[in-house]
C-alpha cells in the first residue's frame, strides 16, 4: 500500500514505525528537515520537506497514485485542509486526520463528505484519556482493552503471592469458574513470553493476559491478585489536553486535584472543570512541600500527564514514596517505560503505543475492528469480522480447532500455541459471518 503521511513528530513517527515494518511504500512530509532525517536513519521510507497543504508538495509526495492519507501534523486545520485537498485534487482513497479540538468530534459535519471530506478521526488526547479511566476504574489491571463493542476485554494483571490461581495450572481456571469462560492468552515472566498451557503454573511476577466478558473483569482479576479498594481520590500532575479531559471526565464520585506549572493555564483550567470536584494548583509536580500540602499520602490515584518524561517519573516516584497508593506515569521513551514500570511506578503508558491501535484499524487488510498493542508493544490483539460461508472461508462454518491458525494461537511474538489444555467446549464455537451475528 502506498501511504503518504504528514508530520514527523511523535504521532507521525510512530504511525511510520508501524506501517513499515508491514512492508508499506511511506513518504513522510514535513517542514523539519531533523525530523524527517532522523526517521530516515532509522527506518526504511522516502521524506520530503514540505508543507502537506501544498498541492505541488502533495503531488511529489506520490499524491496522484496514493492509497491513503494520513495527516498528524500538530495542527487541526493543517489535518483538515490536507484530507480535503487529497480528496478533490488527488482523488486518494482513504483519508486519516489526527485531531485534537473536541468540537470536531462532536460536529461530523465539519469533516464529513460536505465538509472536509475525512474518512476517519482519530484523537490521541481522548484515547490516551479513556485508557486512563479504564485504568482507574480496575486499579488491579495494567491494561484493559475492549473488544465487540465494549462485551469482551482483555486484562493484563500482574499475579501476587497468595492469589486464589498463583502457583496453580493454568487448568485450575475451568475448575474454579466452571459458568464462566475466562481464557489466559499470554504470560510474560521476567520480560519474555510463557506459551500458556494446560498444566503452566502462574507464578508470583507473572504479567498474565486474561480474555472474558467485561462482567466477569473482577472475578478475573480477584483470581490472581487482592483486589484493592476502589480510587476515589486522584491527583493528576500535568493540565495538557489529556489531564484536562480526565479532570473532567471523571464523575462526581471522584475527588480531584490537578497540578499545574503555568499560571496562564491554571486560569484556564479552572474555568473548564467542575470546582466542587476538582481543585486546580499552580506549582511543579516534583516539589515535595507542595505534594505534602496537598495530602498525596491521602491519594487513591497520583497520574502524571506532563509532557517531560524525567518529570512524570520523578514525580510519581515521589508521591509512592510519600504515601500514594498507586501511581501512573505517561512516558514517551519506550525504554523509560520498560525501564521503571513495576518499581514505585506502577503503571508506564506509552502514548505512541496506547493510541497507535486507532489507525492500524483502519490500515490493516481485512475487516478489522480493533486492535491493541499489549505491553507496550510486544504483541498485538486483533479483532476482526470472519466473511463468506463454509466453501469460500477457511473459518466461517467450521469448529476452531478445525482453523489453520486456530484462535487459541498466541498474539506474542515469538510464542506457541496458547491453553490447548484448557480451552473449554472447543468443538462447540463456530465462526460466522457478520448476518450471523457472531464472528467467533
């Protein structure tokens, strides 16, 4: 597929990483030429420095015979007025804008085929905001990812000396929850991937995936850990985009404050949210007497949100020194994040990792639907629609275990088939086609 994409920052960067490596013709456009020659050292693309807006720059970009647009410039209007320009002067099939300004969201119109004609929108802001609040409403989790429409999730836990399953067979699953079908899909032990069997023990430190109904989330996560009291009180380091969306996204259940570095922007904030729930504070996240002063040894939830890595590090390795039960760390590095999760940080998001799921939907072959980085990037979950009937499909009509690449097979790179030990009533699941209303 040929696909031009605009910006070389960290969006466009990652969006770039991920597509050539599926053997994709890219062309990144952007006016940084350090940008553009640092992702061409590193990755095997073609740049060019240029505005994206430009018709001439968009045409030898390779606009007149390209598959998709993808724009991620930092700039809304940018995005918008590069979708309609490769709508109506290149004809290019497909369209991706990334946006930040709610508004666009909420009003269609503006980007549809009357407008600025864009196929698809994506917000890295309000992803990365949603999988924040999903971590807060499952503190045991370090992931939750929703499949079918919010029916299914797969949880990432980390297993604890003492839980109900930790140093039994992954077999015991079945035995201890005979009505309800929860399967474990992948293990991480000490960095690297456990293909799960039957007779696996889950030991203490192991990262286990669970897939179930999201009504079954707690009995899952109860299997393999304590279940901790739920968070109440939350402080956010950080009034970007992202802490602004959460400080108003959590309901009035919650307790919020919300630190600050820049005068002009706590003014700002403080006209957004709610001040019956959420108190915003001027002043730096890493200053100890302020943590103090504000009660973060009170703190369910200490979520650090700021743009600097060494910032959302240090602050949140303050605040579970001095009293935080839990903390959240936004770390661009990749490295950063393998580096200290686990430590006093119990949570590092990769942002570039978190949201990239939000294109590749609509990049990949195939009816995709979704599909999710796990841990930060060394696995894939996908969900797609089967199509077709039994002679022209290799699932559609058939038992799993009948498939060439049965579903239990692992999403790890690197790994074996999953449970075959414990996949419960195997031989009574079939794939159908979407008039079916199944799809596995």
């Amino acid at each position: 597929m040929k696909i031009i994409i605009l910006g070389a920052g960290r969006v466009g960067g990652s969006v770039a990483e991920n597509l050539v490596s599926e053997r994709n013709d890219i062309t990144v456009v952007d006016t940084d030429i350090a940008q553009l020659a640092a992702l061409q050292d590193r990755f095997d693309l073609r740049t060019l420095a240029g505005n994206g807006t430009h018709p001439p720059v968009l045409r030898q970009a390779g606009a007149e015979d390209a598959d998709m647009l993808i724009a991620t410039t930092a700039r809304d209007e940018t995005n918008l007025v590069a979708c309609q320009l490769a709508a109506r002067l290149f004809n290019i099939p497909t369209r991706i804008a990334r946006i930040r300004a709610p508004e666009f969201l909420e009003h269609p119109e503006i980007t549809g085929p009357d407008g600025f004609q864009v196929d698809h929108l994506i917000c890295p802001e309000q992803t990365m905001t949603d999988y924040v609040m999903k971590l807060i409403e499952f503190p045991e989790a370090l992931q939750v990812l929703e499949f079918a429409g919010g029916r299914a999730s797969l949880i990432a836990v980390r297993a604890y000396e003492g839980g109900p399953l930790v140093s039994h067979p992954i077999r015991d699953l079945r035995t201890a929850h005979p009505t309800i079908d929860m399967r474990i899909v992948a293990i991480f032990r000490n960095d690297r991937s456990i293909a799960p069997e039957g007779d696996t023990l889950i030991q203490p430190g192991d990262e286990v995936f669970i897939l179930a109904a999201t009504e079954h989330i707690r009995t899952a996560l109860s299997d393999l850990r304590r279940m901790d009291q739920p968070v109440r009180r939350v402080m956010i380091a950080g009034g970007g985009n992202i802490g602004l969306r959460l400080a108003r996204g959590l309901g009035p259940n919650y307790q919020v404050k919300l630190i600050e570095a820049d005068a002009t922007r706590c003014n700002y904030l403080a006209s957004q949210v709610d001040p019956a729930r959420a108190l915003v504070l001027n002043g730096d996240c890493t200053d100890e007497d302020l943590l103090t002063e504000e009660g973060v040894d009170e703190m369910d939830l200490f979520v650090a949100l700021t743009s600097d890595d060494e910032n959302n590090i240090m602050s949140c390795m303050l605040a579970k020194r001095m009293g935080a039960r839990r903390t959240i760390a936004l770390i661009n590095r990749q490295a950063y994040a393998d580096l200290v999760q686990g430590n006093r940080i119990d949570v590092a998001i990769v942002p570039s990792q978190a949201t990239i799921g939000d294109l590749l939907k609509h990049v990949r072959r195939g009816d995709v639907v979704a599909v999710h980085a796990l841990r930060r990037g060394a696995a894939e979950a996908l969900e797609a629609i089967a199509h077709g009937g039994a002679k022209s499909s290799r699932v559609v009509g058939r038992r799993i275990e009948q498939g060439d690449r049965p579903w239990w097979c692992q999403v790890v790179a690197g790994g074996g088939p999953s449970n075959r030990a414990d996949r419960p009533a195997a031989g009574r699941h079939h794939w159908r086609d979407r008039a079916g209303g199944r799809a596995g």
